[in-house]
C-alpha cells in the first residue's frame, strides 16, 4: 500500500521521507544530546568524577565506531525500515533501563552503549546511508531540512525535559524519553525506502527514464574517478578517504566535546541552570535555518566551502566560551548559540553529501560506515578529553584551545579531499551547449 502511494505522488514521497527522517531525527538525536542534562543530577546522585561519569557518552560513540561498518552493509542488505527500527528500539531500551543503575558501569551500558549504538542506527550516520539517493540536484536542501529536525526537537524536548528532570529526577525523565521514542517513530518509520527505484521512483521526484539517468550524470567532473566502482578496499587506498576521516574525526571531536559540558561549565560560570538548558536548546534552534541555508548553499557553491564556514563557527563558539568567565553576561551567550547552531551545525548539510559525491555506487553502504568510525571515533575522543582535563586541571579552557585547532584542521581537510573535483554540485554544471 505504501508503494502505491508513493508511485502516485512522485515528487512529493522524497519529501515525505525527508519528514520521517526529520522526526527521527528530532526525537532520537536528542535523546543522546539529552545526557548534557542528566549529566548534573547524576553526579549530584552519585559523586562520581566528571571523566568517569562523562566517559559514558564517550563509551556509546566507541561502540558505535565498532558497529558502524556493520551498519553501512546491514543498510545495503535490509534497507532502512529494519536498521531504523532495530535502532530505535535499542535507543528506547537504553533510556528506560537508565532508570535502573546504581554503578558506573550500569550508565555505561544504557545510555553510553544501548543509546549510542541505538542513536547511530537513527541518527547522521544512519541516516545518511539511505537519504542522500533520493536527492542530487537538491541533495544538500534535503538533507539539511531532514538534519534540521535536531534543531526542531532540541528547543521543544530539551527545556521541557530540564523543568521535568527538577520536578521528578533524571530517572523519570528517561523513562519519559523512552516510552515517547517508542510509541511516535517504530510506525512512523515504515514508509522509508532505501532508493527511489526500489519503488519505481527516481531522485528529485523525476521521471525514471533513460533520459533522466543521464541529465543527472551532467554534474561528473572526473569520469574516470565516477566510473570506479568503488569497494572499501579501493576508498582506503585513496588519499580522499583519510582526509575525510581526519576532517570528520577533528568536526565531531570539538562537536561532542562542547556539547556534553556546555551545560555545567554555563553552571559554573554563574549562569542558571534553565538558562544551561535553554543554551542547550538554543544552539540546536538555531542550526534549523542555518543548516537549511547552508545546505541550499552548498548546492550553488559546493560542500568545501561550506564544511569550512561550518567549522568556523564552533571556532568562534569556543572563543566566546573563553571569554565568558572575563565577560559574563547573556549577549556573549547569544553570540555562542548562534556562532555554535546557526553557523556550526550546518556542517550536518554537508557530512553525508560529501563521501556520497566522491565514492556514489554499490558499495557505498560500507565506505560510509567505516568514515563514520572516524567521525564517532572523535566524539568519543572530544567529551572524554575536556572531562580528563577539567579533572587535572580544574579548567576547561586548555581543552577549549585544543578544540579550536581541531576545527581548523577539519577544514583543511575537507578542501584537500575535494569532493567538488569528482562531481559539481548543481549550481556549478555547466549548461549543456
């Protein structure tokens, strides 16, 4: 039945699944961004040290790393309705079973393992194993609107779940993530597909036609590069591949770093903690218009330059942070959310056109995945590393730097792997003569 309603609205079933993954995305996404708020009253609860208990999150991104090869050849196999929803309810079963841990290491397997692995298989890195083959010449529009719905949800669900945390504890607040991921996204993601031609559709809702196979090939710049087909084996020996590994693993580092302990270094310098969690939410509001302006960007001017301006806004997100503590006061913190969400985020527009753009084919499934190692490798890296720091220092700031340097050299990267030199995004093809 779902198959028939797709075949009868061709343009517009893409966009229906850019809604589904835009849910997903919101509720599921969150849920893990959620640990940046159950982070305080944890320790309160507990007394554990800042790295040991922050190691968790750490913990879920290691785990992910180990099964995200896997998961790029269980999407290729099963497609997107089983890996989602094997994610969705792993995600579920880590936030309801949080509620019964008393040690460490009970965090470490509910919201570090289940809820890591669970938020791969539902959030990026998922994701973009199967969204990005129903776009081309608006791939980086549509990914963007469908990544924007962590924006979306982060400023409905993350002060909601602030002021319900302070009346009922950390604990209910699991459960209530729990029970609403459950319930809203195992039917909601039956209508994915992987491919438009699995239904008899074709990318950008166009008519799947010889004619049209080919008026999407126009945008190949090197064709002797597109016509590889490229296996794992053939990425790795490719300067391109570890470029973009080194690019994605210094991005999610200072990512994820900023992220886990924004809200108790906004505590301690003298902020409250409403005005944490609304930060928390804030950033996240505001990558919603400008990851869609970033993607719809990178369609005219391609995705280096917006990896780049995406990376130069955690840059300027981590300078504000330095000058806090000299400087406190809200209009610094306006200036962090928005250099961090608006400008920051929008690297999520670009992180799965990216390697689909140098490495399209058959096997692409696994290529991604095992780049996304790197990329959760380095949001692993990033929390556990601010936390250790803190604990010898009792500073953030030596972390912060380390961070900013991170941020350049992603940039770098990204411009020497040069996905712009294998195919054009659609606002640089050359009209046909």
């Amino acid at each position: 039945m779902i198959d028939k309603l797709a075949r009868k609205l061709p343009f517009f079933y893409g966009w229906i699944v850019v809604g589904v993954v835009f849910v997903t995305m919101a509720i599921c996404v969150n849920a893990r961004t959620a640990f940046s708020l159950l982070f305080p009253p944890i320790l309160d609860e507990f007394g554990w040290e800042r790295g040991v208990t922050a190691g968790a999150f750490s913990f879920g991104f290691l785990v992910s790393a180990v099964l995200s090869p896997l998961l790029g050849r269980l999407m290729d196999r099963h497609g997107p309705r089983i890996v989602i929803e094997v994610g969705i309810v792993a995600t579920a079963a880590g936030l309801l079973l949080a509620t019964f841990s008393t040690q460490p290491w009970h965090i470490y397997v509910t919201l570090g393992m289940l809820v890591g692995a669970g938020t791969t298989f539902t959030g990026y890195t998922g994701q973009a194993l199967f969204l990005p083959n129903w776009f081309v010449r608006r791939r980086g529009l549509a990914i963007s609107i469908a990544f924007a719905g962590v924006g979306f949800g982060s400023i409905v669900m993350l002060p909601a779940l602030q002021t319900f945390v302070e009346q009922y504890g950390w604990r209910a607040g699991c459960t209530l993530l729990g029970v609403v991921t459950l319930v809203v996204l195992v039917p909601l993601n039956l209508l994915l597909r992987r491919r438009p031609e699995d239904i008899g559709l074709a990318p950008d809702g166009d008519a799947d036609t010889p004619a049209a196979a080919q008026a999407r090939r126009v945008n190949v710049v090197d064709a002797a590069w597109a016509a590889v087909d490229w296996t794992l084996a053939r990425a790795m020996r490719t300067a391109r591949f570890w470029w973009i590994a080194v690019a994605y693993f210094a991005a999610l580092f200072a990512w994820y770093a900023v992220q886990v302990h924004q809200t108790k270094y906004l505590i301690e310098s003298g902020f409250s903690a409403q005005d944490a969690a609304w930060a928390l939410g804030a950033v996240s509001l505001a990558g919603v218009p400008g990851q869609i302006a970033l993607g719809w960007l990178s369609d005219r001017i391609g995705r280096e330059i917006v990896w780049a301006i995406g990376n130069l806004g955690f840059c300027m997100a981590y300078l504000a942070l330095l000058a806090l503590p000299a400087y406190p006061g809200m209009p610094l913190l306006y200036f962090m959310v928005i250099a961090q969400g608006a400008i920051g985020y929008g690297l999520t527009s670009v992180v799965g056109a990216i390697p689909a753009e140098i490495f399209e084919g058959r096997h692409y499934g696994p290529i991604f995945g095992t780049l996304m190692v790197s990329a959760l490798a380095g949001g692993a890296a990033g929390p556990w590393f601010m936390g250790f720091v803190h604990d010898r220092t009792g500073s953030y700031a030596p972390a912060f730097w380390v961070a900013i340097g991170c941020t350049v050299v992603s940039a770098i990267a990204i411009w020497r792997a040069a996905p712009g030199g294998v195919r054009a995004v659609a606002g640089r093809v050359k009209p046909a003569a």
